[in-house]
C-alpha cells in the first residue's frame, strides 16, 4: 500500500523525479507492474484497485490536493507549539 500511496502522490505533484525513484524498482517489489502504477495518474478509471485501495487513494487525494480545507489546516497548524504535536494528530488521523 506504500508503494501505491507513493506513487499517486507523485502523479499528483507532478514529481517525474520521485516516480522514476519508486517505478519499478521499488514499485515492483510491492507487487505493483509498471501498468498499474501508470494507472495511479487516473485511479478513478482503472480496474486494478480494490475497495481498500480505492479507499486508500481517494484519501491520499484529499490529503494531497490543494484545498480550501488543506489551506486552513496548514494555517492552523502553525498555532501548534509543537511540531511533534502535528506528527501525533496526522498519525491519529490515519488510525480512523
């Protein structure tokens, strides 16, 4: 699942760099073929994701895109003294 968030997230983000970093070398291992991962570009589309990975992207884009919501967390989050404080909200968040 790592593989698939990493690789969407550099779809998302235009970032050639990071994919030709993960695919295939990284990629494969996981289990992931080259078609999948260009797949990731257009998930809503493709018929290789299950349910759990589906549900998986549709937050890795929530969570990536720019956003009104993104915007006002980011704005938000700099009233946290801590940076620590963000690593423990963002890894409640992925517990739910």
């Amino acid at each position: 699942m790592r593989e698939i968030v990493i690789v969407r997230v550099a779809h998302l983000n235009r970032t050639t760099y990071v994919f030709k970093q993960h695919v295939p070398q990284l990629s494969a291992p996981e289990g992931l073929t080259d078609e999948e991962c260009a797949a990731l570009a257009d998930w809503q589309k493709s018929k290789f994701f299950d349910t759990r990975e589906r549900a998986t992207l549709a937050y890795t884009d929530a969570m990536t895109a720019i956003s009104p919501c993104r915007t006002m967390c980011s704005r938000h989050s700099s009233r946290i003294s801590a940076s620590r404080r963000i690593v423990e909200l963002k890894r409640a968040d992925r517990a739910l």
